[in-house]
C-alpha cells in the first residue's frame, strides 16, 4: 500500500515535469542572454547606417538633435540589460511621457476611471486632432492623443499645478530608478508654440472634461514631454511594466498589477499615431512613441525593448527604432500572439 502511493507519488510529479518542460525550454531559449545579445548587436549593426525619415520639425529644438543618434536597450523583467549603440545619449521623451501619467491617474483613481472619464479607444485621427473630440462628442477617446493626455495630467490629483508636475515626474523617475534631467531648450521651444495644445484643453474645458484649470494643465504637459531619456531609461521603464509594475533595478512597486494590463491595452491600441496597427500587426506588442525619436516595447511578462533615434516616418514614429524593434521582436520569437 506504501510503496503503491509512493509511485503514484513520483508518477504525478513526472507528468508535471513533462507538462511544465515544453514551457520551461521556450522561456530559457528564447531569453538566453548570449541570444538577447546577438539580436541586440545584429540591430544596432543593420540599422545604424539607415538614415530614411526626418527629425521632428513643428517643435523647432527637436529638429536640432542629432539625427545619428541611435540606442538599443533591452532590460528584461529580472533587470538584466543588453545595449548597443548611444545608449547615453538622451531625447525629449515627447508622447511617452503619456503612458506613465495615464499609468498615475490609475494608481490614484483605477481603472475604470481613466476609460470612463477619458477612454481606451483609437481615433483613427492624428495625435492633435480638434475634429476627433468634436466627431466623439467631447471624448478625447484615449489617454495617448494630445486630448487625452492634457486631461490625463489635468486629474492628476494635487493641491496646483506645481505639485501635479512634481507628481508626474517623481512618477517617471520612480520608473527610470533615476532623476530624469529636464531639457529646458525643448520646453521652452515648445511651450511657445504650443497653442493647439491650448485650443484642444479649452473645447474640452468647454466639455466639463477637465480635472483642472486648462491651460495649466498644458503647460504641465507640456513640461512632462521635456523630459531627457536615453534608450537606457526607456528600458527601464518598460521593464517595469514587463515586470507587472514593480522596478526591476529599485523594486519599487509604481503600479498596482491589476492596472499593467490594462496600460499595455491602451499602448496596443494607440501606441503609435495612426500607425498602431500595421505596428500590431507586425510585432503583437504595446508600444508607445514619441516625435524625440524615442520608442518603448513591453513583452509582457519577459522585458522591454527602448530605442532611441530621431529622425521620424510620416506617421511620427522613429524609423530605425522600428526597424530595430521589429528585428529583435521576430530574431527572439518574442510576439506575445505567438506564445
Ligand atoms: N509635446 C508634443 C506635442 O504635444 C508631443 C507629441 C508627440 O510626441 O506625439 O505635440
């Protein structure tokens, strides 16, 4: 009787153990770091001389970064990290910055604030589009156009604007795991020429859309995308994200986990400008640009790629950051669709 449930015993753990192989051997293949590293460098060493696209120009500073820039970071959930290229050299973090405030106003509000109050749909429009409010009767549809990113920080809850901006940036310091330096020429340029902005916060002010003051909130918005990041930075990031909203470097938590997929279905539905979906479609991962150059890509649950590069398609989206991303994306099998 003994020895009977002893091998049922050790017949049980042998068929958990061949359950469990087939998902152990694709996990440590595909994430072995000498692969990580080839992908990483085979990246950098077939893009670098790509010089197809243009720097951003309607924000004048953003047409003088170099446009050789080029940085590959990947950091995985565990904060493993593998470069190549400039991976010091910094941009204006632009868009990106509006993953993470959105990422705020979940931590202080939940989830179903931000797609109530704000929404979790695409626009089919441009990132700055008046008509897209107008055309969803006062919705800014999504946390990742202007619209909705401007009425992202307006929520932000503070008692004025200067604590809702030191808010929003503790926050992406929290998830960089460093102060982020603050690139006054971008903000400056910006922020003198950032009328659009005005006019989009104002029509939704005339909604009743608004957690603040409208033109406040621009101005903080427009302070949170001068922000400086490196590829490094957005690696780190987004493998925060990756690892289910806790710092992989600091182990700091910034996000409660029931929020992460929720920010990752956003970033999959409109995380690059118009172009969102030829990019799902050919990668299967959130994203989110910025017209800096930077990218950002969450393999949820595995790492985060973060590229940096200026010079844009027609879409707003960095060409070699593309490029890249989509390189090391199929070279490691890391689509989550094909999981
Ligand atoms: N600060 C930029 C703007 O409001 C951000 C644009 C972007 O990166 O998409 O126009």
């Amino acid at each position: 009787m003994k020895r009977r449930s002893f091998m049922g015993l050790l017949t049980a753990l042998f068929a958990l153990w061949v359950a469990a192989a087939p998902l152990q051997a694709r996990d440590t293949g595909a994430l072995s770091a000498a692969k990580i590293r080839q992908a990483v460098q085979e990246a950098y060493e077939k893009f670098k001389n790509d010089d197809s696209g243009k720097n951003a120009d309607y924000i004048q500073a953003l047409a003088k970064v170099d446009p050789k820039i080029f940085g590959i970071s990947v950091v995985t959930r565990d904060g493993r990290v593998f470069e190549a290229g400039d991976t010091k050299a910094a941009v204006s973090i632009q868009s990106i910055s509006k993953v993470f405030t959105a990422s705020l106003v979940m931590r202080q509000h939940g989830a179903k604030f931000l797609q109530e109050k704000i929404g979790a749909n695409a626009t089919g429009l441009p990132f700055n589009s008046i008509m897209a409010i107008e055309l969803h009767h006062g919705s800014a549809s999504n946390p990742f156009v202007n619209a909705g990113a401007i009425q992202s920080t307006s929520w932000v809850s503070a008692s004025d604007s200067a604590e809702r901006w030191l808010k929003i940036k503790n926050n992406m310091d929290a998830y960089a795991g460093r102060k982020l330096p603050f690139n006054g020429e971008v903000y400056k340029s910006e922020v003198n020429d950032n009328k659009r902005n005005q006019a989009i916060a104002k029509l939704l002010d005339a909604y009743g859309r608004m957690g603040s003051d409208p033109l406040e909130a621009t101005t903080v918005y427009t302070k949170q995308c001068s922000v400086n990041v490196t590829s490094h930075d957005l690696g780190v990031m987004g493998a925060t994200l990756a690892n289910h909203g806790v710092n992989p470097v600091t182990g700091e938590r910034v996000l409660q986990e029931a929020y992460v997929p929720r920010l990752l279905a956003v970033m999959a539905t409109a995380g690059l400008y118009d172009n969102a979906g030829d990019w799902l479609f050919a990668t299967g991962a959130p994203a989110k640009s910025g017209v800096g150059g930077g990218l950002l890509t969450v393999i949820p649950g595995k790492l985060a790629i973060g590229v940096v590069s200026p010079p844009l398609d027609k879409y707003g989206n960095s060409v070699r950051a593309q490029k890249a991303t989509i390189y090391i994306i199929e070279k490691l099998g890391l689509n989550p669709y094909a999981q």
